[in-house]
C-alpha cells in the first residue's frame, strides 16, 4: 500500500471492495509485470471499482455538504457535530467528514489510474475483444470524472492526480483544470459505453447500476449547468447542459431510462432498481454490502422511534411546500413531528421510506435500498433550465418541465393538461382546492428551478443548486418559520442556526486538515 493525499491506494481491487488481483500471474503469462493479462482481470478490477464507489458512500458522510441547504438540518447536539458545522455554515478544516470523503473519492480515482496504467498489454490484440475493452474503459473513465465531479462540489481547487504514482507534492490546480479533466474523462466515457449495459439487462435489472452512454451524458448535463454558474460562470455551457440532456431524452429508450408513474413509488425497497435512476449505487444485504444513509438515521431518537437523528428536513422550506401528492411522498405526514419532545422537526419519507415499507426492528440502520445518484427527472428539469437559460426554449422543453409537474399532482405524466383538473392523491383521489395545468410560458429556467426545489428535496442537491446560482445568502437568511406550531400554540423555530458568512468565500470547504499538513503545498 502506498499513501497519497492521506488516502490508503491498494493495489487489488476485489470484487466487492478488493479480493482480485491487479497483477497476472507471471508464471502463465508473458506480459509486463505492470499489465493485465487478460480481460477477465480487466473485468474484475473494474467491478471493484464499483465497489470502491459504493464504500465511499454507504454512509451520510459521502453527501455531508448538502446540509448546508434550506431542505435539510440535522440535531442540534449528539455526535451530529460533523453536519452542523456544514448547515451553520461554519466548516472546519478538521471536519472528520470531509477528511473521510476525501479519501473515498481519492481511492476510487487512485485505483482508475492504476488501471489506466495496466490495459496497454491488451491493446490492439487479436485475441482480446476489443469492443468490451473499450466498453470497460469507457466505465473507468467515467468513475474517474464522477470521482472528480463529486469532489469538486465540495471543494473549490482539488490536485489533479492522473497517474498510478502521482507527485508525493502536488499542487492543487485551478477549478477550470480540474473541470477540463472531468469533462474529458465523461466525454471519453460517453464515447466508449454501450447505450445500454448488457450484463446488466440480462438479468433484468432496470437503472443503470452498470453505467451507459446515457449516464455519461446525463453527469455531463448536470456538470454543464454547474459549469456554467458560479464560480465559472461560462454562459456557453447552458447550451452545452441543454445539449447532453436532451441526448439522454431522445435516446432514453434504448437506455432503459424513463420515469416511474408514482412519484412514492421511487422510495419503496421494491424499487430499489427501476428505470429513473441514471447512476445506481446497488446494495445486497445477503453479501453484507448494506447502506446506512436510511431508514433509522432519519427518525427521531425518542421512544417509539428510537432513531439517530441525523436527517431531517427544515421547517420553513417544509411550511412552503406545495401541498399536494409530492409533498405527501417527500415527507412523513403521519408523524405528529410539531410535537415531539426533543427535537421538532419534519420527517422525511425519503429517507424513513414510505410508512411500513422499512422494518424498524433488529438492525435497523443497514438497509438495502439503492442510491439513485442522478435520476432522469433531474435531466428533465436540467434540459427545461438549461433551454431557457441557452435562450433557446422549445416546445420540449416547456413538456420536459410539465412531465414532472404532472406526476408531482398524481397525475399521468406523459397527458398534456391543457385546462384545470383536479390533483390526486396518493391514493388515486382527487383533492379538494388544488388543480393542475400545464404551464407553457413565463421564465421557463426559473420555473424549472423551482421546481428542482421541490422534486429533489432531501436527496443532497439543493445545496449545490443554490451555489451555483449564488443564493445562499438569500435562501438561508429565510429559514424562520412563520406558520408551525407546537399543541401550547408556540412558534417552532429552526434550532441549528447560521453562525458563518452566506457570501462566496464560504460556499466551498476547506481541503481536510490532516491532508494539507501532509503537503503544504495544496494550499499555496
């Protein structure tokens, strides 16, 4: 093992975190001794890769930044000391979640590299096929540029390491460097992925927990429109977000990809692979691979919950909420959480599940549900921004917004609603006072950012939406809730309260503490 940037490199990657050897046999093959010696290698290190991947984010830990958001908070005391520092505002160097993080994304790129480094001796030789080669490089290269990606969202500068020994003293480079890399690893991922995996499909399995061409263009759609905003700021790249999503669109067939009718639908176990997920990050309880980012972590730890309070949702954005079936799925609505006795705030159903659907017995705090790292709702709604910020708005882009809009109101998303109709609930029936219409004209990319708002409410994105349009200030200074009260008729109030700046010298973290002492000279 070798240490790098205060990350552990190994150099076997198994088959669910690291059994199979990166190195041949050298008594049957006569190959370098830093090559693959066959495909079957080549196979197996890059389904440890996934592995690696999955390791990085079994906890809350790979998506700790997003507290930062008007949609989520943590409790106020306990061992959540790591998470308030990023809703408050106020993030350490020290911060043990940002140093774990670090690590995760860094062995996962680390481990590309060396298999970057390892595939010459199977170039261009007859008896190597060379179109799943190039298939399994282009996953490679696009764990790599999500590796990058995921970092860069939590840090402004990062040190580009390409190499399976990168410099014991590397510099960080420029934000523009570390995004010109990223969009050429995702390019050369989309270059070289199937439309559509077959190991995968074979065995019926929907999503793409094997990566395709379309959740290569679908991370380039949602890197595009964050390149385009703050700290960038290159307008050109609206176009270009606009671009790969509606690819993803016309394409979504032939990669398996749509939306589910049932917007709750998406957070039942039994669903945990379905065709709205672009990046499905898998768990298997019966192999002990098992995520600790829901079910317990998101009740209340007072009887009969006995949860971990660690995710929970923030008042002021649940008290504006649009009422209707959406709201009904994102939130536990049969909590009575205005009165619990040690901390009042929402229950969210995307982490809970949906009532029943979790066991709350035993061990409770692993579950098997599936990460859906981008969903295809969120391609929509980038291709309605993204158009609309372009200037250049289509009659598909006002029906990618609606597509969403629709199923948020329990309604077929695929029926255009051209004059009111009664929403429904989550139950099928309509509810009295609220309607629904199709919308085809006002700013077309503020309406579709309000509604990422609210169709991503929970699920880690909310933060960066809010950074890359420079926000912040603006939604975290209206927090305070105006309508929520408790039995005794008090006023509820948000507990974890802005201690740090709102301005654009705090949007990004610190480089983790124990890794700069390593190399100074990632910061100078």
């Amino acid at each position: 093992m070798r240490l790098i940037f205060g990350i552990v490199v190994f150099v076997t990657i198994g088959t669910v975190n690291s059994c199979a050897e990166l190195d041949p046999d050298l008594t049957e093959f006569s190959v370098p001794p830093e090559s693959f010696a066959n495909l079957e290698e080549l196979r197996t290190s890059v389904f440890g890769l996934y592995g690696l991947v999955r390791t990085a984010a079994v906890f809350t830990t790979f998506y700790a930044p997003s507290w930062a958001g008007d949609d989520i908070t943590t409790h106020s005391g306990l061992n959540k000391g790591d998470f308030r520092e990023f809703d408050q505002r106020n993030v350490n160097a020290t911060n043990a979640r940002l140093l774990n993080n670090w690590r995760g994304m860094y062995n996962v790129i680390n481990n590309t590299n060396i298999i970057l480094s390892r595939v010459d001796a199977l170039l261009n030789f007859d008896t190597v096929d060379q179109d799943e080669l190039s298939r399994l490089l282009g996953e490679v290269y696009f764990l790599r540029g999500m590796a990058y990606y995921h970092l860069s969202r939590t840090h402004e500068k990062l040190p580009l390491a390409l190499s399976s020994l990168p410099e014991a003293n590397i510099t960080a480079s420029s934000r523009l460097d570390v995004f010109m890399q990223i969009e050429s690893d995702l390019l050369e991922a989309e270059l070289r992925l199937p439309m559509i995996n077959a190991d995968i499909t074979a065995v019926g399995v929907e999503g793409a927990s094997r990566v395709n061409r379309g959740s290569a263009r679908a991370l380039l759609a949602r890197f595009y429109l964050d390149w385009a905003g703050f700290p960038l700021n290159d307008n050109s790249k609206y176009s270009a977000a606009a671009e790969m999503a509606k690819k993803v669109m016309d394409e979504s067939g032939a990669h398996g990809f749509g939306l589910l009718e049932n917007f709750q639908d998406l957070w039942k176990l039994e669903n945990r692979f379905n065709k709205e997920s672009l990046f499905t990050i898998a768990y298997n309880n019966s192999a002990r691979i098992r995520n600790l980012k829901f079910n317990r972590v998101g009740y209340p730890g007072e009887t009969p919950f006995r949860g971990w309070d660690e995710t929970y949702g923030e008042i002021k954005f649940f008290e504006d909420f649009p009422e209707g079936t959406r709201k009904e799925a994102t939130y536990r609505m049969d909590i009575d959480w205005k009165n619990l006795s040690l901390q009042k705030s929402p229950i969210l159903a995307k982490i809970t599940g949906p009532p029943g659907d979790l066991p709350m017995t035993g061990a409770w705090h692993f579950t098997e549900r599936n990460d859906f790292y981008m969903r295809y709702a969120e391609i929509l709604l980038t291709y309605a921004e993204a158009s609309g910020r372009s200037g250049n708005i289509t009659t598909d882009a006002w029906e990618a917004l609606n597509m969403v809009r629709r199923r948020a109101a329990g309604l077929p998303y695929n029926t255009p609603v051209t004059s009111p109709v009664p929403q429904l609930d989550l139950e099928g029936n309509e509810i009295p006072g609220l309607v629904y219409v199709d919308i085809t004209s006002g700013d077309l990319a503020e309406l579709a950012f309000t509604e990422r708002k609210w169709e991503f409410a929970g699920e880690y994105l909310r933060w960066n939406d809010l950074v890359r349009t420079q926000r912040v200030e603006q939604a975290l200074n209206n927090r305070t809730p105006a309508t929520s009260m408790s039995n005794d008729g008090t006023l509820l109030q948000e507990i974890n309260l802005i201690e740090g700046s709102l301005g654009i010298d705090n949007y990004f973290s610190p480089l983790p503490q124990v890794i700069v002492d390593e190399n100074p000279n990632l910061i100078n």
